[in-house]
C-alpha cells in the first residue's frame, strides 16, 4: 500500500507542472486541519482509543491550473502518522473541493 500511495504522489507531482493562483503551500494548509481530523477519527475507531494524535508526514497536492487537474476534481493526498493508546499506523486521505471534504483511502503499519 504504501509503495503504491508513494508512487502516486511521485506521479502526480511531477505531472503537476506549472501552477497558477493558489500556492502549492496554500493548498496544502486548506485541506490539512481537516485531513488531520478525518485521520484522527479514523485512529480513534481502529484504536478504541479516545485520544489519539495525528502528524501529517506527507502531503502532495492538486492545485487548480495545474495539468493533472485537467483530469480530474481538484484534491490533496495526505499520509498521516497517528498515535494512541501505545499504538500507531499511517492513514492516507484524500480532500478535495468537488467532493464532500476528505476521506481516508488506507491505513499501514507505521514502518511499512
């Protein structure tokens, strides 16, 4: 999973050519508060854990004017390390602007 979520992001960032209007930073902090809650959930479900930790550790971006949002609605890629309870794993999401916020996509073991 996680090979294939990098390699994603490899792609998508190279494709994601010249930028116009909204920084690549910009972007980024939007979606992230939400992609870290979205996460946080997600870890307190797996966990059974009520307090729980998220640290964006990966964030690829698809911002407007770029040539890979020709090909689709206009979204961020978060890997997310969360923590409780003595536990840990990685949880990718999704966020976009033509969706309902952000999803998770998949989890991985921490390390992996």
């Amino acid at each position: 999973m996680r090979s294939l979520f990098t390699l994603s992001l490899l792609t998508a960032a190279l494709l994601a050519g010249c930028q116009s209007g909204v920084s690549t930073e910009q972007w980024l902090a939007k979606f992230q508060p939400k992609a870290l809650e979205t996460a946080e959930a997600a870890g307190r479900g797996d966990f059974n854990c009520p307090s729980v930790k998220g640290t964006v550790t990966q964030g690829m971006d698809n911002v407007p004017g770029s040539r890979r949002a020709e090909w689709g609605p206009d979204q961020v890629a978060f890997r997310i390390d969360v923590a409780g309870c003595g536990q840990r794993e990685y949880v990718d999401v999704i966020c976009s602007d033509s969706h309902a916020g952000c999803y998770v996509i998949g989890r991985a073991p921490v390390g992996k």
